[in-house]
C-alpha cells in the first residue's frame, strides 16, 4: 500500500460531478471531508494545492440553466457566477479546519506563456509560504474554445510541474484505470500500477463520463505524460467517496503512475508540459537517433512541415512513422522552415539570404520523451 505521508507538495483536482449535484448544486458534505483531508496533510507538513472544477456547473445551477447545451456567453456567465460561490465554499470549508485559502484563476497564457508561467509560479509559491492552500481553477469566465485548457486534468499537471509537486492526485467518477473502459466492458481489469505510459496503455482511455465533465480517462492519461516526465508521481482514484483522501491513504483502490526515473526539470519541463504544439515536424530514421542521442535538430533531419508557427513557439516532432517523441522552442518561423527543411547547414545562408542557425531546435531547448533504445532507431533506417 502505498501511503499519502511521504510526498511534501500535493495537487489535488477535484471534477466537477464530484462537488456539484445537477439539482441541488454545491455538494457540501463532500467538500467539508475533502477540506478535513486537506487539513489531515497540511498537519503533516505537506503543501497542498488545489485544482477546483465546479465554476459553470454550479453557475448553471444557480442560474436554472439545466442541462442544456450552453451559448459561449452563457458558459462565461455561468463561470461568473459559480467562481465566487465556488470560491467562498473553498474559503467557508477550509477555514472551519483552521486554514486560509486563496483564488487563483488561470488562462492558457498563464502557462504557456514563459514570462506568465514564471509570474503564476511565483504568485502561487507565495501563498503556499504564507501556509494558505491555493484554490485553482481556469478563468472560464473569459476563456474561449481556442484559448482554453479544456479539461481541469491537463491544467492540474501543469500545476503540479510548474510548483515541483512530487505527487498529482486526480479525483474522478473512476477508481483507476482498468484495461478499458469498465462501464463497457465486463471482462475490463483493474491496472494498480503503471511504470509509464506507454501507446498500449493510452489505447485503454474512455471518453467522458457525463455531461458536467470535459474529461475523460484520455485527458488523464495525458495529465500522467506531463507530470510523469516531470518527476511528479500520479494517482487516479474514485472522489465519490467522503474522505477521498485518506481512503487513499486506507488502501483503497487507485492506479499509481510512477515517476520518470529521469525527469526533465525547470526550464525544460515548461517545455514538455507545453499542452498544444503550434506545429509539428516530421524527422528522419537519422535524426530520430541524433535525438536520442542528446543532438540538437538540424534542418537535413526534417522531411515534413506543418503548423503556422512562430520563432520560440514549441513544436512536437514526429518520427517517421507519426509518433510524437520531443518538443522544442523552433529557431524559424514556419515559412522559412519549410523552406529549409532538408537542406545541410552550409546550404541555409544561400535559400534565406542571411546567416541563420544552423539547427532548427537547439537541444538545449528540446525534450526528448521517447526512450526506445537507439538499436532499435538506427534499425528503423
């Protein structure tokens, strides 16, 4: 059994199914079990943050919306509304166990966005010195369908990464994984453990539960890829439960996803954890083994394009076969890399008409998250 006590920063995301009913709104037993736990830890000596979902549930039900399908405007004034009664459920519920709470409401930017991420960083990092538990969630209330996170699992891995939390815990409507999706299949078994996440374990994902919920177990699987790779371990489990917490705690039944033995830190997991490439560069049997070799990206290793993006966005690169195995900070905007794509270093100054780099993605600006063994890449050529 594996025990909650030994990890000292906790991230916790709470779904939205979990503390708002359709009909009677914010499920307030829960929350005061959920806030006991967090106490429980606090006294420990852990630091534990919060990732709430809950704002346009609860709005939708304060507001007598139902259950029909919401207008953008609508969702942003149903978060409106929910964020300040979420918040003050927070705050009512962790100071009856003698602790102080603070709102912090991201966007997309706040994240992927260097200069942001380093800000929220700090931000966060405050209130945990002034021992109040940072209440998370996205700022619905002016987030839009191309600038959102979409689902509150992603959201809390970066969270997690960006705080240095060793361990990530996603409460769901689900005890774990199973080998697929159990509500669909009879015969599905229940996987305890994941040393990582691999393409056979991401083809056992579902989808959605239920209409309050923008995630499934696929969102979860790619919250585990980000804090994983990251050096943060990963727990799915039911919060169905009161107490959800220390039902871990009891050994009750979750998955753990360990950590990466070999974790990318600080600026490089900003890198990683990058939710949405603004492109995407296709490589080469050759250049796939540079890469797992420690090599920076050349323009010769690059057979494929795609993506309208910017000098310093992160783009994923693909092997040959369409697997994403890194992402890294471009040197070139995407006109002048497919313009390059192909060609050796000494032939770039004459196709661009100026010295430019000669790699495409430094690798000091790259992430590598493919491991397979480099006899098996050089095999591929």
């Amino acid at each position: 059994m594996q025990s909650l006590k030994k990890y000292r920063r906790i991230t916790v995301k709470i779904g939205s199914a979990l503390l708002v009913d359709r009909a009677a709104g914010l499920k307030r037993e829960w929350l005061a079990s959920l806030a006991e736990d967090v106490s429980t830890l606090a006294a420990g000596g852990a630091d534990v943050l919060v990732v709430s979902s809950g704002a346009i549930a609860l709005g939708r039900t304060v507001l007598g919306l139902g259950k029909r399908a919401l207008k953008l405007e609508e969702s942003q004034a149903a978060a409106a509304v929910g964020q300040i009664e979420l918040a003050g459920a927070w705050s009512e519920a962790l100071a009856r166990c003698g602790l102080r709470s603070g709102q912090v409401l991201v966007t997309l930017g706040d994240t992927e966005e260097r200069r942001r991420y380093l800000n929220a960083r700090a931000t966060i990092s405050t209130l945990l010195k002034m021992k109040a538990v940072p209440v998370i969630n996205e700022n619905d209330t002016v987030a839009t369908s191309e600038i959102r996170y979409g689902d509150n699992d992603r959201l809390a891995a970066r969270v997690a990464t960006m705080m240095g939390a060793d361990l990530l815990v996603l409460l769901s409507d689900i005890d774990g994984l199973y080998t697929a999706p159990p509500a669909h299949d009879a015969a599905a078994k229940f996987i305890p453990v994941v040393e990582r996440i691999t393409p056979e374990i991401e083809a056992m994902a579902g989808a959605a539960a239920s209409e309050l919920s923008r995630g499934g177990m696929r969102t979860k699987l790619d919250a585990g890829k980000i804090a994983t790779a990251a050096g943060t371990a990963m727990i799915i489990t039911s919060g169905t439960r009161l107490s959800p917490l220390m039902a871990i705690e009891r050994g009750e039944r979750a998955t753990w996803f360990k950590p990466s033995a070999n974790p990318v830190k600080g600026y490089k997991s900003w890198i990683a954890g990058q939710l949405e490439p603004a492109g995407r560069l296709t490589v080469d049997a050759g250049a796939v083994g540079a890469l797992l070799s420690g090599k920076s990206l050349l323009p010769a290793g690059v057979k494929l394009v795609s993506g309208n993006f910017s000098r310093g966005d992160t783009v994923a690169i693909l092997t040959p076969e369409g697997r994403e195995m890194a992402r890294g900070l471009v040197a070139y905007d995407a006109a002048d890399a497919v313009r390059i794509a192909g060609l050796k270093t000494a032939e770039i100054e004459a196709v661009l008409g100026y010295e430019a780099r000669s790699a495409m993605i430094h690798r000091d600006d790259l992430v590598v998250s493919m491991r397979e063994p480099m006899e098996e890449a050089r095999a591929e050529g």
